[in-house]
C-alpha cells in the first residue's frame, strides 16, 4: 500500500520535470532555428540578386553614354543595396569584401612582398565622382568584376551553414562597424555619401534581428531597437551634409543606443558567444564601456595573458637600470610617464650621444596594435623589447646577460618564478613582463571617453565642434579610427593601418624626409615606400614634437600640413601618397576645433 501511493506522485514529479523540460528547451534553449537561418540566408541572396541586377543597369547606363548624375544616382543605389547585406559579406565573406567595398588602394600581400589590383565600389566612387566618358572601357571592366563577386556571393551563401550566434555576432559587429568606420565616411572619400546610405546598414540589422528573433524578446529587446533604428534613420535623413552634421550627439544619443539595446536583445534570447577572442569584449554595450577592450587579443600567444602581477613586475623592469649594458639607461629615461611616455625631443638621444633616426613615440595604449615601431618592424610588444633592449643605440644590453643578472637578483627570481613557475627567468618571460606593463597603460578614461559614457559636460563646446570636424569636415577618423584613434582597424580590430602622408624634415615643409619608413622591408612593394604607421592620437596634448621624425614642434604646425593636403600639396613628390591631397580648407577657428578636441583625449 504504501508502495503504491508513492506511485502517483513519482508520476507526477516526473511528468512535472518532463513538462518544465519542454518548456525549458522551447524557450530558454537555443533554439534549432534552422527555418528563421533558411530564411536570413534567402534575404541576403535576394538582396544580392537586386544588387547584381543594379550594377547590369549601371553598365547598361555606361554603354549608352548617360550623363554624369544619372550613373552617380545608379551608383549610390548599388552601395545602398551592398550595405543592407554589408554584415553578412563583411562577416561570412571577408575575402570578398576587400574586393567589393575595400580601399582604392592595392591590396599588399606583406609575406610576399607583392600587391594586388585594387577593385570594387571604391575604385568605381573614383571613376564616377567625376565621370570621365574616356574611361568608359576601364569602368565597364571593373563593372564585370564585381558582377563576378556577386556571383561569389551568391554560391556561398546558397552552401554555406550558419548560426544564430554568428549571425548575431555579425550584426553586432556591423553596429560597430557603423560607429567607427560608418560614421567617417571610410568607404567613399571621394563622394563623401555616407550619410544617405547609413540608414541601408541599419535597416539590414533591424530586418535581419527581426528574423532572428524568437516570440520572447520581440516585445522586449528588439521592439526597442527597432524604435531606436528607426529614430535614428530619422535624424540621418534631416541632416545629410558630412561637413555640419553632430556626431558628437549621434553616437551617444543613438549608435551607443543601439548596440547597448542588441546586448539586452542577445541576453533575453540567451544568444551564446562564438568562440573566438576578440578586441572588443562580447560583453561590452558600446565602444566607450570600462574594460570594453581586451588586450590578450594582441598577444603572440595563450601563454602571455596579461595580468597585473605580471604588469607590476614590467613597472619595475621598465624603470631598472639593469636592462642597459652599463647599467646607465632605463626604458622610462626615453619614455617619461608625465609626457605620455615619450621624452619631448624631436629625436631620441643614443647612448653615444647623437640623435636616433626617430621620435620616441607614446607607449599609450600601444598595447592595441598589430605593429611596433614607426615602420612595424615588429609583430608586437614581446617582439619590441628584445628589440630595443639590444639595440646598440637605445639600450645596447645583452638579453643574456641581463637574465643573468636578473637571475642572481633574489627578488625578481622570486616575482618571476610567482608567475612563470619555472626554475629560471627565461626571456620570454621578460618580454612579456615588460609588454604587460605597457599593455596596462591604456586608461580609456579621457574627457572623451567620459563624454561618449554619457556625461555630456565632458566635454566644452569646443571640443564638441573639434570632434565633429574630425569626424566630418577634416577627415581624420578614416585614418585614426575611433575609439583607439589608431590605425587598428575597427570593428574587428585584426590589422593596423600603414598610410602615406609626405611628411616633411620639419614643419616648414620645405624638404621632403626620404625616410622609406615601412617600405624598407618590402623594397618591391612601391605602395609601401615612406608609409607609417598611423599612430593613437590618445594623450597627443603631451607628446610634442610630432610625426615620426619629430620634425613637426605643435598640433598647429601639424595641422597646417592636413590642411593644405599633406606633402604632395607641398609640391613633393609623393605618388603613392595615401592621405588625400585635396585642401582640407579649414578656417584658423576650426583648427583651434580640432586642437582643443585632441585635448579631450588626454588621459586623467
Ligand atoms: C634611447 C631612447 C629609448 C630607450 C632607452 C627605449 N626606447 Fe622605446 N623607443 C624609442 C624610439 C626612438 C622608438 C621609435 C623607434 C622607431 O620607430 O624606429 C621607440 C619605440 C618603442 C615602442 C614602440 C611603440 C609604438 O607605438 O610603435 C615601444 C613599445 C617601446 N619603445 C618600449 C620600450 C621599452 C620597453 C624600453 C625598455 C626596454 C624602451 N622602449 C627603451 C626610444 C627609446
Ligand atoms: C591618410 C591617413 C591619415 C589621415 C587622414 C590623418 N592622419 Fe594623422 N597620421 C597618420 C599617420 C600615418 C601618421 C604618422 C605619420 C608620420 O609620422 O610620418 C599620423 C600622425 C599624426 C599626428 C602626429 C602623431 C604623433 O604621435 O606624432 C597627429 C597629431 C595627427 N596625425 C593628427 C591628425 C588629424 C588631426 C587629422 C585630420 C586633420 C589626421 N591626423 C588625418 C595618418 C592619417
């Protein structure tokens, strides 16, 4: 009997658990959405189908010798189409992406020291904007090559898997792509359109989560975002001059809206994370959170994760004496903490006594580059210092040497066996102290940062107009993307820039610096001669003189070098100049703008 009365409530317990356990998996779980994927992958082969469609009327357009407007007006419309599909091409086909919507510029193969033809709808913005009927051939030509990387894109897409996570990740990153590179009119420098074809990127999100979704967060998360896509796309269509429009007000007020709403989207949906390490942390609302970027993204390897043990332990390295060969120098004698890390001289002195062929640049936020040194020379940081450390010039110490002596020393043997936990300091260990130091050297804590966190006091007016000036008029974030104001390029961060500006000896600009830069490891690659890399603009306030020579005493006389259009505008010869030529024509107001926007980011 009593056996028997358990009975009913074991079922019961158990039709309970079974129940919960559906419910559960419906709506918790991730669900096995292959119906919604099947439907994300016919959208984008549609809007691909429109956008081939698109670029035969343009060529049919240029066959039949139509005027001037009427192949700009046909051409905005296949950018258009592109940028509604920009996130999943961008993010599932990144090969072809550099083809179809990368840089006017050849593509350099770094390994094999050879360039590619550049191609696509930056090549094409040149040849429209203006249109010459002379050219009418090579248009025609470059039109067929991007018929053929539509047609790419169709085939994948008909056979490749994807996932809800990825999908997600994919828009994610194209919300952020909106906000750096979006944003500074990145892609069409010459037409200056990226105003009228934001509102495409964004409606390609907002119709995409719409697909994605599930029944719970459609009332939630994603009604919000669509409010918020939707306002957005209203203020972008009130105000479509490049050169007067509020950034200042469109990130916080919008952008940082909207990918801080995607997070909750993704939370109420219980999207997983892909797993790959990222620079941008897949936590982070906006570009402008604490700790929104993860510094082990820019490491060689698992074993160099950072640390703050291993920082302090790099803070007292960098300022012993015991890493030079005569114990006479340290890091911190050319790098000074009160100037950002550099020492004020336009070149560095050497042991010798005589000026080093460059400026010490800021060791800031250097931690965020796939590159070191003005020419890279160097992968990253662990690389660098061995570097430095035995160049005869700098340090002129022997790495050998200089681990013996830290071996004998009772307290570093002690700090590194802590971490490391092998019998002796082996140098990778040391790099890799020392590059955890400057690693920790990125506060992200500027007005700006604080500006763009919400407090909009942050910020003087001026500063407001400085940054809208360098985000619109003037040009500057194409290069120094927001928020690193690097050359790392956003939103996923895998590759640091190198560009031509023509700089001169000093800021007369009357002599051109025959520096080959960069291109003197890659001799036949002709793009690459006197290219730098493009430095973070963080903390700049304190780290006069400028540019890689130090030739440059103040922002003014660096910024009179912009405005005029760098070092072809000065009459040097500079073919493969990469910064436009083209007069910035800033007023002496607007400069002083800019100037006192670039104080804004200087670290607290
Ligand atoms: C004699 C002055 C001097 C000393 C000492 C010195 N540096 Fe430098 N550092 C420079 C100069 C000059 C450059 C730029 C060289 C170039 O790009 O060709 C540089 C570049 C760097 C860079 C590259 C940053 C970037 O953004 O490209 C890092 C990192 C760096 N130094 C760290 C260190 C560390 C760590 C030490 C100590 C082990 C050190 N430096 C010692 C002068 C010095
Ligand atoms: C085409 C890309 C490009 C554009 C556009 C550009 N920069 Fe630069 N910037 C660079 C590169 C590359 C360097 C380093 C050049 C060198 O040292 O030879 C640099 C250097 C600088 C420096 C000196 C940095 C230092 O540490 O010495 C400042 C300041 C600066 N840029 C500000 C600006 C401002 C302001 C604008 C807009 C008016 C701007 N840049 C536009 C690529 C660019």
């Amino acid at each position: 009997m009593n056996k028997l009365s358990k009975y009913p409530i074991l079922l019961f317990l158990y039709c309970a658990a079974a129940l919960f356990t559906l419910y559960y998996c419906k709506n918790d779980k991730q669900q096995p959405v292959s119906e919604d994927l099947g439907s994300v992958k016919t959208r984008i082969i549609k809007t691909n189908t429109d956008f081939e469609k698109q670029i035969n009327e343009l060529k049919t357009l240029v066959s039949a010798n139509s005027d001037e407007k009427l192949l700009q007006e046909k051409f905005q419309d296949i950018r258009k189409t592109y940028k509604r599909m920009e996130w999943a091409v961008e993010y599932f086909l990144p090969h072809s992406a550099r083809f179809i919507n990368g840089p006017a510029l050849p593509e350099i193969e770094m390994d094999e020291h050879t360039e590619i033809e550049p191609e696509g709808l930056q090549v094409l913005e040149e040849m429209f904007y203006p249109y010459d009927k002379g050219n009418k051939d090579e248009v025609i030509r470059m039109l067929n090559k991007l018929i053929n990387k539509s047609n790419t894109i169709a085939t994948n897409f008909q056979v490749i898997t994807i996932s809800k996570d990825q999908v997600f990740d994919a828009l994610r990153q194209e919300a952020f792509r909106i906000s750096s590179l979006g944003i500074a009119g990145f892609d069409t420098p010459v037409s200056g359109i990226f105003l009228q074809e934001m509102p495409s990127s964004l409606e390609g999100i907002k119709e995409t989560l719409e697909q994605i979704s599930t029944k719970r967060s459609k009332d939630k998360a994603l009604k919000s975002i669509i409010a918020e896509i939707n306002s957005a796309i209203k203020v972008l269509k009130k105000n479509t001059d490049k050169n007067t429009f509020d950034y200042a007000g469109f990130i916080p007020d919008h952008l940082n809206k909207i990918t801080t709403l995607m997070l909750d989207f993704k939370n109420q949906e219980k999207i997983p994370d892909v797993e790959v390490t990222t620079a941008l942390n897949k936590n982070a609302a906006t570009f402008f959170v604490k700790n929104a970027f993860n510094p082990n993204a820019f490491t060689p390897g698992k074993e160099y994760a950072f640390s703050e043990e291993k920082a302090a332990l790099g803070h007292q390295l960098f300022n012993d004496k015991i890493l030079s060969n005569n114990n006479n120098r340290s890091c911190a004698t050319c790098h000074i903490p009160e100037k950002a890390f550099t020492d004020g001289l336009a070149r560095s002195i050497s042991l010798e006594n005589s000026e080093l062929a460059r400026n010490a640049p800021s060791l800031n936020y250097a931690g965020y580059q796939h590159g070191q040194f003005w020419d890279m020379r160097k992968d990253d940081l662990e690389g660098q210092s061995s570097d430095v450390i035995s160049n005869k010039e700098e340090m002129h110490g022997d790495l050998n040497v200089i681990l013996a002596k830290i071996n004998q020393d009772k307290n570093y043997q002690a700090a590194f066996k802590k971490i490391y936990h092998s019998p002796k300091t082996e140098v990778w260990q040391l790099q890799n102290v020392l590059a955890s130091y400057i690693r920790s050297l990125s506060k992200f804590n500027s007005a700006f940062d604080e500006y763009m966190r919400g407090n909009k006091s942050a910020m003087t007016e001026s500063q407001k107009r400085g940054f809208n000036l360098f985000v619109g008029k003037a040009q500057c974030a194409i290069c120094h993307f927001v928020p690193l104001f690097n050359g790392t390029v956003p939103p996923n961060f895998k590759k640091t820039e190198q560009e031509v500006l023509g700089v001169a000896v000093n800021g007369e600009n009357k002599a051109f610096d025959n520096d080959l830069g960069r291109g003197k490891f890659h001799e036949t690659v002709p793009s690459l001669q006197h290219s730098f890399k493009t430095p973070t603009l963080r903390n700049i306030n304190k780290t006069a003189p400028y540019m890689h020579n130090g030739g440059y005493k103040t922002l003014k006389e660096v910024m009179t070098f912009y405005n005029k259009g760098g070092g072809k505008a000065f009459g040097f010869k500079v073919e493969n100049q990469t910064l436009s030529d083209a007069p910035l024509q800033l007023t002496d107001k607007e400069i002083n703008d800019i100037i006192d926007f670039l104080k804004a980011l200087d670290d607290q």
